[in-house]
C-alpha cells in the first residue's frame, strides 16, 4: 500500500479566490491507539459545505484540471464582511469531510488497537474526503456485523446531533421540542427517536410534500411554513405539546421570532392573569444552521423571558460527561439500521464531487438531495 494519500482539500487564497482541489498528502506514522481506515463512504453534510467552499459565490465557479489532470474548482469570495469572516483561513490548505466509515487496514501496537484489524468502523476528527485516515481510537466506533460503510457513514454527527437535542431537552428542564427543516435525514432521526421515547416533537417545514413524507412516519405535529395558517398552525401544535424549545437549521429570518412569539401565544391560552412582563415561563431557540443567512428578526412579542442562542454537537460533547456520550454512541451503534439509517440520493467518488453538474445539486442543500463519496471509486 501507498504511504501517499490523495485527499480533498479547501484553500481560500489572499486574493479572494477559492481552490477546492485534490492533493496528495503524506500518511502519518500510527501511534500506539491509533487505526488507519480505507475510507469508503463519507457523507456531505451542510457543515461539510461550509468549510468546503465557505462564503464563496459558486453561481460563478469555474472548474480546470492541474498538472496531473485532476478536477480544481475555483470561485470568488466577495470582498468585505464575507472575506473578514474567512480571515482565520487564509491561505491554509484544509482537509474536509466530519466523519465517514471504512475498513481498518492497518493498526498501533496496543491491543485495542490491534483488535480492529479486519472490521468496519465508523469514525469522526476531519478530513474524511480522503483515501485513508488515521483516527485514534476513541474517534472510532465498531459497526454492527454485516453493516456496510454506506449504514455506518452517517452514525456520527446527525445521530449524535438529535440524540444532543433530546438530551439538552431533559437537562433544561423541557418536555417537548421544535424541529426546523425537519424532513431531512436528521429531521427524520430525530422524529424517530422522539416517536420511540414519547417526546412531543413539532416539526417544521417549508413544502407541503415534505409535511406528508413526515405524516407517513409517524410524525404527529407538522406545521408547513409556506401556509397561510402557518403560525396558527404552529400555535395550535405548541399549545398541544408544552414545547417551549427549539432547534432551528434555518438560522435566518422571521422564522425563530416566529417560533418564540407561538410559544408565548400558546402559554397564555392558559394564563390566569394578564402580566405586564408576558409569562413566566423560558421560551428558548437554539440556532444551529445556516440554510439562510439573513441576520435574525425579532419581535418582541413573547415577552421577557426568553434566548436564542447557538448550539453546536461538538461543544455539546466536549461539556457532556464520558459515560453519557458512550451511551449514546452505544445506542446510536444498536439502532444503526433503523432510527438511525441514512438515506442518499447519488454515491460518488472524490474526482465527481468537484464536477460543476453535481456540485450544483449537492450544493443546494435540499431534502432528497443528500450525497455520499466513496472514496475508494
């Protein structure tokens, strides 16, 4: 085997331009706890296309092919705030891909490591969109027998995302939420764990087709933001569950002031007295998409008691104890097929993710538009 390793790579250049391309990098030494993977399947996950091609105009990318005939895809970052947010990147080649799963091929010295030589595993630490990786141990998780890289390929971040949800619910002292862009693949997740655990799950989404593709699993709220009766719509599903939590995908807009004033709207069907101050009951909004970036709007209708703030896996992981996040990995591995499964629309290999076509259809970030690479192709 090679000890080359040809890998997706995202450069933001001094002058403004994006270089999305593919490099050969060198494979590290294995440490003692560490596993090399023969990546085949890693998904594109809305994050993944924020550092893949970051604030740049794609409506204008042009595509090339470098010294050794490989696919580079080239476009403009605007100038002003769009290359002041990037400065922390500029001129750094980076790896992408959050997390993927493959076959362990190689191994460190300890016995642990050792012992997953042969297996499929899925794995999470960056720089997924490559051939191989070498991931420490505890990066990794063992798939169930006879599941594939595809199943396994998303176990990480959209599980642990929605289980994250759920558990935040419970230690804020909710008892029921509010999903946003809930028809896709973590929308779904999360309104199949929820179906199982009993929790009162609203569901939000912009098309009424994909209000029926949640209806036919089981989802029991669904409020379609392109209605005219949306918000009575979303008042009437609040005041039927108590949600008075939120994780919004969408980011900008009305849509989380929106949220905030049915919520309050809700309570006060129930209220006994008027208060000046609204109720006494923390409504709250975690923002942790970007679908539109519009700065958020809000009126002040739900009264004093109230946040909107960012909730992010990772944070989540690093603040939870390591007994939780292995009980959630745990359930995340024995659910793997089922509340868990991933569904892709196309598997393509790493040349095909940089043609101008595809990137035009993954990059919408649509439900039903979700795309898997392998690698390995």
């Amino acid at each position: 085997m090679t000890r080359t390793n040809l890998q997706l790579r995202s450069l933001i250049k001094k002058s403004g331009e994006l270089e999305v391309s593919l490099v050969d990098t060198p494979l590290p030494a294995l440490g003692a706890d560490e596993v090399l993977i023969r990546v085949e399947a890693t998904p594109i996950n809305p994050s993944d296309l924020g550092l893949l091609f970051s604030l740049a105009d794609m409506s204008g990318a042009q595509a090339s092919v470098d010294a050794a005939g490989r696919p580079v895809v080239t476009a403009r970052v605007p100038e002003g705030p769009a290359m002041r947010a990037v400065a922390g990147r500029i001129d750094q080649s980076m790896p992408v891909g959050n997390e993927g799963a493959g076959t362990v091929v190689e191994a460190g010295s300890s016995p642990a490591a050792q012992a997953l030589v042969g297996k499929k595993v899925a794995a999470i630490g960056g720089a997924m969109y490559s051939q191989w990786r070498v991931v420490p141990l505890a990066q990794c998780l063992v798939l169930p027998g006879g599941a594939t890289a595809a199943q396994g390929a998303s176990c990480f971040v959209n599980p642990l995302t929605a289980l994250g949800m759920v558990e935040t619910m419970r230690r804020e002292g909710h008892t029921a939420l509010v999903h946003t862009a809930a028809a896709s693949n973590l929308g779904q997740m999360l309104n199949r764990i929820c179906l199982k655990d009993g929790v009162p799950l609203v569901n939000i989404v912009r098309k009424p087709e994909q209000a029926e593709l949640l209806k036919a699993m089981g989802a029991q709220h669904v409020c379609d933001s392109s209605s005219p009766t949306f918000l009575q719509d979303l008042t009437d599903a609040l005041a039927a569950t108590g949600a008075t939590i939120a994780f919004d995908a969408i980011g900008g807009g009305p849509l989380a002031g929106q949220i905030l004033g049915c919520m309050e709207a809700a309570i006060n069907r129930s209220a006994k007295a008027y208060s000046l101050y609204g109720s006494m009951t923390h409504k709250q909004v975690y923002v942790y998409g970007s679908l539109d970036r519009r700065p958020i709007e809000l009126v002040r209708n739900f009264g004093s008691i109230w946040g909107v703030g960012g909730w992010l896996l990772f944070p989540f992981l690093q603040k939870t104890d390591p007994a939780t996040v292995q009980r959630l990995k745990d359930r995340v591995a024995a659910e793997l097929t089922t509340t868990f499964a991933s569904h892709y629309s196309k598997v393509i290999s790493l040349a095909e993710a940089l043609d101008l076509a595809t990137i035009g259809v993954y990059g919408q970030r649509s439900t039903g538009t979700k795309f898997l690479i392998d690698p390995s192709r």
